[in-house]
C-alpha cells in the first residue's frame, strides 16, 4: 500500500453523492451499503492532499432520507419528531433533569391522544353521527348510504375501526424503521463518560419498545373513552361505568410509568418492565374490543344531536392539559435557568420554544384536517348550516390561535430585522474593511454584495428570541383553545370584549385555515425534494438531520435516528483503518462535524491518538452549544480536543449562516499569543477570496457561504498541517 494516512471525509446535509465529498468522477465502495458507506476513488492509489494520502468518504445522506412514500410519511409526523426533539433540548442542570424529562414525555403523549381524536373526530363525530344522519349528506354517496339507516351503535363500531387502523398503521412504522437504521454498538470500554458519547453508544432499543407500548396503549384507550362518552350520553349503564374505570386507569398508569424517567430510562432490557408496558398495551387493545361490542350491543336508544356527545369536552379536556403542562415546562425552566453573569442569554429555553411549536403545529393541522373532511362532506350545502358549523368550537378557537401566533411573530420580526439590519451592516462593513483593505475602485458593487451576504449570516443569533416569541404565542394560542368549553365562537368573544368586528374575526379564521393547509402541502413537497434536489437540501435539510440526529426518547413514532447506525460506524472504520498502521484525518463539513465530535468521543486513547479533526462550517458551538446546552458545552469541546492531543482545526467563514468558529473568532492576521491549545483550533477564511476577477477570469471568486472547503487552498494547507502533526 502506498498510504499511511487516511482522509475521511464526512460530508454535511447538502451533498449528494461520494463522487462530489471527494471531488472525483469515479468512485468505488469499499465498506458499508448504499444507505450508508465508505468510498474511494477508482484506482489504486489515490494520494490526494498529500504524498502517501488516500482519500475515502464516509456518505450517509441516504440514512435520514428514502423513498417519496416514507418522506412524506415523515413530513406529516413532524410534530411528534419536534416533541422528540424538545427531549434532547433540556438545559445542563441534574436538579431539573428529570422533572423535565417527564414533561417533555407526557406533552408527547398528548400529541398521541391528539392524533386518535383528530381520526375520531372524522369517523366518528363527522362520518357517523352526523353525515350518516343526515339524508342531504349522504345522498350520491354510494360507499356511506350503505350505513345510513343502521343503528348508531353500529355505525361507531364500525367506523372504530379506522382510527383503531391509524394506531396500528403508527405502531407498525416506528416498529420496524428498515435495517438502515439498526443500531451497531460500539466498544463499551474506554468510551467517554460525557452525555455527547450516548449517541450512538446507547442502546435506545428498550426505551423505545417501552414507550411504543405505552403511547399504543393510550392511544387505544384515548378511542375508547370518547365511544364510552358517546354512550353514556343516553344512559350510564353498569357496564359503561366499570369500561370508563378501565380506560381511566390505562391512561393513568400510562400518565405514571412516564412520570418515572429512572425507571423508563434503564438502558438494558429489564425484562419485569418490558412484561409490565406490554401487559397494558395488551389490556388496552383487549378493552378496546370489549368496548367496541358493548357499544354495538347496547340495546339502550341513543340520544340525537348537532355532534358526537362528549367529544368537544374530550378534546378540550386534552387542549387545557397540553396548556397546564406547557405552563409548567415554562416554569421549570425559568426558574432553573442559568443565572451566571455572561451566560447566553435564554438558554436552555430550546426545550419549551420546540415542544410549544410541536403541540401548536398538531393542533392547528388536526383542526384543519377535520374542517377539511367537513367541507368535503358538505358539499353545496348554504353557510352555517353544513357539518362544519357544528364541529367542537376548540378546533376554531385552535386555528384562530395558530394564525394569532404567526401573525403576532411577523409584526415583532419586521421591527427586529430592520433595527438589526443597520447594525448587521455596520459589523459587516467593517469585516469587509479589514480583509479588504487595498479595494480598487472598480469593486464598490461586489463589497456591497459581501457586506449583505455577511450581514444575513448573522442574522442567525436574532432567530433566538423571535423562537421564544413564537412559542409563547402559541402557548396562549393553546390556552385560548379552552374557551370552547364556554361555547363561545372567536368572533363572538372578539366582538364582545375587544369591540372588533365579527367578520374580520372570521376572515381570519377561514384565511389561517387556508394557511395551515398551504403549510401542509409545504411541507410535503418539500419532503420530496429535499433529498432530492441538492441546492434545495442545503436550506431545508440541515433542519430535517438535525431533528432525526437524536434517538426517540421522548416519542416512539418519531422518525427513527440514523445516529444510532452513523456515528458507531464510524468508530469502527477508524478503529480498522488505525489497526491496519495508518494515521486518520477525519475531516466534517457542517452537521458532519456533530457525527464527527460523537466518533471521537468513542474512540479508546490508543486510537485516537492516531487521530486529526477538521472541521469547516460547523455548527457545534454557533447552534449545538446553544440549542442542546446539556449536551455540547466547553468541557466536551475540550475533551474532544484533548482526544486528538490538540490536533484540530476548524474553518469558518463571516458569510456562513450556519458554521461558525468552535472556541474564539480570531478576525486579526496578528498571531495568537493564548497559551491554551484551544486558541490554535479557529482559522478564519475570508470569504470571498477576492473581490476582483484574478488574471485570466471575468468574474470574481464566488461567495462560498456555508459550502465545503474542500477546494479551498487553505484547506489544503490545513490538511497538509495536520497530517505533518500526525506523521511527527
């Protein structure tokens, strides 16, 4: 062989193919599968940044994504990955730990029972009572008239069957995410004993079984306490009471075991806690059957009306507890904030400002899906006297909600943009200044372009407080949801306590409903190309692999993590590559850098002493550090630092809006006089190389942004640095 030393490549959310990481036309795999594996270029020895260098890249943008039907699955199960999301998110503080863990869990089964209501709400509310009830309804409907003139108890058992069908369709994906995501575990010995190093180390396996058993459980039981309502509207029997006990206590011992992270959390499989989440699963879907039958064969007359009895109240019941928790999770984190003088302001608020846009995001699109069906069925029918005039008024007052929280967030961030705006360019300009400061007269438009490209980069750190905005919006947009409980429409209450007019109220209402369902279709395409279309990725699916980074913790049908496979192949590459004799520079590009601190948290001493670090346009201390404080703080930085004996360097560029420096931003030439090895780590590449055309061009060197570095000289120069270090 003619290498000692390796260059893994580890690319970031928007390049698409190996050939491009190693900027070469003809690639060969020599480990892993399609989803994700190793490659090299097609000959026999490839040196590339170097004498006696082999280039190999490590691709896995296939591991997050896949097929159009599993993309768009995804898409629509955002609000329980945000739920997951808001897990990982909680601050660095071992007194609120598990307290916070609870609520982010109970919030995520919330999501659970929402989803179940929102199936119910169009099977059983739109479908059987109402629209099987009604002649006008179901005339020319073929495929529901053959219903219509049976019993009501029939018609509910019936059409249980669908949301009972939606359950398992949920229970079925998450239990069976693909091979490409199964877990390979790394040596457990000499692994970092930091929170960073569970990725990928940490078997998930047993969490999420537990936690699949009991949100299925408590999706079952959520169905069939709004039959047992139904029913009980006519006449409580015996039998009704003792099934409502039944499901009550299901829900609650759900509402327990989640309230018991030492317990739920144990890694191994403990096969007394396995045996208890599967026995009330089992419970569960048995009394489904059990109220099913009761409900077909109660011989006692049902009670007309305008909807399902007892659904409204359901469904507000569970709005005021997604507020109550909300409002605790707020508490919580304000009160255990970090109060040091010169912390980052709001952090550790990531965990309420996400699970807040979860619980507002799958109230507003289950509201929307039911009015959806409604106007479907309505059909011709005139204004106010249609399905839709009868649904529960929470799901108007949530979609008033919702557009209230978007609307209110826009008007706070023009005002924010543009104060910020004048202050942006002020610190760009004099970026600009000093990497320019011999600037020839004919380049006045291409220094106004970087001083704007500057100036958005950083508009990265005003997105904070406009998030916490949002969430706070949409908290009370949550809590405004149980005045449906008074029976009082939007326009109604606006008109009477803030003298508004009522039409203007419901013009909002039918234009933010119509947003919600432009937000969906949003969604959906872009699911479809972001992974398919490499420039459109670059925007949308840093935000996709960074949700899909992080196990399932908080909610089982969250979309699977592709960590758990990523960062233990990795260490294993690595471990080989160094059992072989050579030295390994592992080079990451922009969420690649995570993938990449998680390995060398992995690797035993001897390895990663074999080992170099280098980073371009990443998003570890800009992003991670404030949005996960628990889990990417300086002594991690450190320790990761420490690994490689100090053999990092990390590359940023002012026009990056996504990267950025790791430990200090060294904007000076001057040489750096800090004696800590960390102070060497930052290299500031000013961006763009140049602002006039060199000798033989007619354009001037392009805006690079957050693109990779890799055909950068000073890349190259850094590369050629580092494997110096390790041949030394």
């Amino acid at each position: 062989m003619c290498d000692d030393v390796v260059e893994l490549r580890v690319h970031g959310a928007a390049t698409a193919s190996a050939g491009q990481v190693l900027d070469v036309s003809e690639v060969e795999q020599v480990a892993g599968d399609r989803s994700g594996g190793f490659y090299r270029p097609r000959r026999k020895c490839s040196c590339g940044s170097g004498e006696r260098v082999t280039l190999e890249a490590y691709r896995w943008a296939d591991l997050p994504s896949g097929t159009v039907v599993r993309t768009l699955s995804l898409v629509f199960l955002l609000p329980f990955m945000l739920a997951n999301l808001a897990i990982w998110m909680r601050p660095a503080d071992p007194g609120s730990d598990a307290l916070v863990r609870s609520l982010c869990r109970l919030l995520a089964l919330t999501l659970t029972a929402l989803y179940v209501l929102a199936f119910a709400g169009v099977t059983l509310d739109l479908v059987a009572w109402r629209c099987m009830g009604s002649s006008r309804c179901l005339a020319g409907r073929v495929w529901l008239s053959w219903l219509g003139g049976q019993p009501v108890g029939l018609r509910l058992a019936v059409l249980a069957v669908v949301p009972a069908a939606a359950i398992g369709l949920l229970w079925r994906a998450s239990a069976r995410p693909g091979k490409v995501f199964d877990a390979f575990r790394a040596p457990a010995d000499e692994v970092s004993e930091h929170r960073l190093s569970e990725i990928g180390q940490w078997d998930a396996g047993p969490l999420v079984g537990r936690l699949r058993s009991i949100h299925v459980a408590a999706a079952f039981a959520t169905l069939d306490v709004t039959l047992l309502a139904a029913r009980a509207a006519s006449g409580a029997t015996a039998g009704t009471i003792a099934l409502a006990v039944a499901s009550g206590s299901v829900l609650a011992t759900c509402v327990v075991l989640l309230c018991m992270p030492r317990l739920i959390d144990r890694a191994a499989s403990d096969p007394r806690l396995d045996r208890l989440t599967r026995t009330v699963r089992t419970v569960a879907i048995a009394l489904t059957i059990v109220v099913t039958a009761h409900v077909l064969a109660s011989p006692t007359l049902w009670n007309g009306g305008s909807g399902l009895p007892g659904y409204g109240s359901i469904l507000t019941s569970l709005f005021v507890a997604q507020t109550t928790l909300l409002a605790a999770l707020a508490a919580v984190l304000l009160w255990r904030r970090d109060r040091r003088r010169g912390g980052v302001p709001l952090l550790g608020l990531g965990a309420l400002v996400i699970a807040a846009g979860a619980v507002s995001l799958a109230v507003a699109v289950s509201a929307e899906f039911v009015y959806r069906v409604a106007d479907l069925l309505d059909r011709d029918a005139p204004t106010g006297e249609g399905l839709a005039a009868g649904l529960p008024q929470a799901f108007t007052w949530a979609i008033f909600g919702f557009f209230r929280a978007v609307l209110f967030t826009l008007v706070v961030a023009v005002p924010v943009v543009l104060i910020s705006r004048r202050r942006r360019l002020r610190a760009a300009a004099a970026i600009v200044a000093c990497d320019y400061p011999d600037r020839p007269a004919g380049a006045a438009t291409r220094l106004r372009q970087v001083r704007k490209a500057i100036a958005r980069a950083r508009f990265t750190e005003r997105l904070v407080p406009l998030a916490v905005v949002y969430a706070c919006l949409a908290g009370l947009g949550t809590a405004t949801t149980t005045v449906g409980l008074l029976e009082l429409l939007p326009s109604e209450s606006v008109q009477r306590y803030a003298r508004l007019p009522g039409s203007l109220i419901t013009f909002s209402i039918a234009f933010g409903s119509w947003g919600i369902a432009a937000i969906i279709l949003g969604l959906a395409v872009g699911g479809i190309f972001a992974y398919r279309t490499v420039e459109f990725r670059r925007h949308v699916g840093v935000l996709w692999d960074l949700g899909t980074f992080w196990p399932r913790a908080a909610h089982p049908f969250a979309p699977p993590c592709y960590a758990e496979r990523a960062v233990p192949e990795l260490t294993r590459r690595i471990v080989h590559l160094v059992s072989r004799g050579n030295a390994v520079l592992l080079t990451a590009h922009s969420h690649g850098s995570v993938l990449a601190a998680a390995t060398v948290l992995q690797l035993p001493p001897h390895i990663s002493s074999r080992v170099a670090l280098l980073t371009h346009g990443s998003p570890l201390s800009r992003l991670y550090a404030r949005l996960f404080p628990a889990f990417v703080d300086d002594d991690v930085l450190h320790e990761i630092g420490d690994r490689v004996g100090w053999r990092w360097v990390n590359l940023w560029r002012d026009t990056d809006s996504i990267g950025g420096w790791i430990f200090s931003a060294h904007r000076t030439v001057a040489p750096v006089t800090v004696a800590h090895p960390s102070s060497t780590v930052d290299r500031r590449l000013r961006d763009p190389a140049d602002v006039v055309a060199p000798p033989g061009d007619s354009v001037p060197p392009p805006i690079q942004g957050h693109r990779p570095a890799g055909s950068d000289q000073r890349y190259a120069e850094a590369v050629r640095t580092l494997i110096e270090r390790l041949r030394r």
